[in-house]
C-alpha cells in the first residue's frame, strides 16, 4: 500500500463559493503590502480580514436620537463651566452633577446598543 501523497481532501469544508472584490491600484498595493508583512497571499489574507473583521453598521434611529441628546448636552456642560469659573463651583454644583449623570445615562445606554 503506498501513502498517499498531496494536500489532504477538504471533503465538505471545500470552497465552492466566491466574492469578487474591487480595488483601486492604491487599495491593492495596500493589501498586497499587507499580506506580505503577514507572510500570506492575498487571497487568503483577504478571506482572514473579512472573517474576522469588527464592522460597525449603520446607526438605528434610536441610537441616532441618543447621540443627538449627547450633542445637546455638551453647550449645557460648557455654560454650567463657565459659572463655575465666575461663581464658584458650589454654585452650580448640582446642575453639573446631573448633566454628567445624563450624560452617563446616554452613553451606558449607546454602549448596550452597541453590544447587542
């Protein structure tokens, strides 16, 4: 009986689906830099990149309205900052307190959107 020689059989994890990607010669000289440095081909540093990327997608509406309640708390933050630096910081104390912990509220909820 002699061994068998050449790669192994994938058998069911073979490959029989492809994706055509197009880059321009700047994206390319990028990838092909890259795959080098890995010490892979392109193909298969293309194949490892897309399975094992992080993609942010795109903002629901309610994380939209999250940020804009963000966005509105930050002239808020600044007059309360610059009371402080008149007044004394006692004076505006509490307003301060409660827009960090608005602010807080919105990014904890932001970072749960986010996980899930």
């Amino acid at each position: 009986m002699s061994r068998p020689t050449g790669r192994p059989s994938l058998g069911r994890k073979k490959r029989v689906h492809t994706l055509k990607l197009s880059f321009n010669d700047d994206e390319f000289d990028v990838i092909d830099i890259k795959a080098s440095r890995a010490g892979m081909c392109k193909t298969v540093y293309g194949r490892e990149a897309a399975l094992n990327a992080e993609v942010t997608g795109v903002l629901t509406d309610e994380e939209k309205m999250l940020l804009h309640e963000l966005k509105k708390l930050g002239p808020n933050l600044n007059q309360v900052a610059h009371h402080a630096n008149a007044e004394g910081f006692l004076s505006v104390a509490d307003k301060a307190e409660n827009i960090v912990d608005s602010i807080a509220k919105y990014i904890l909820k932001l970072k749960a959107r986010i996980k899930t």
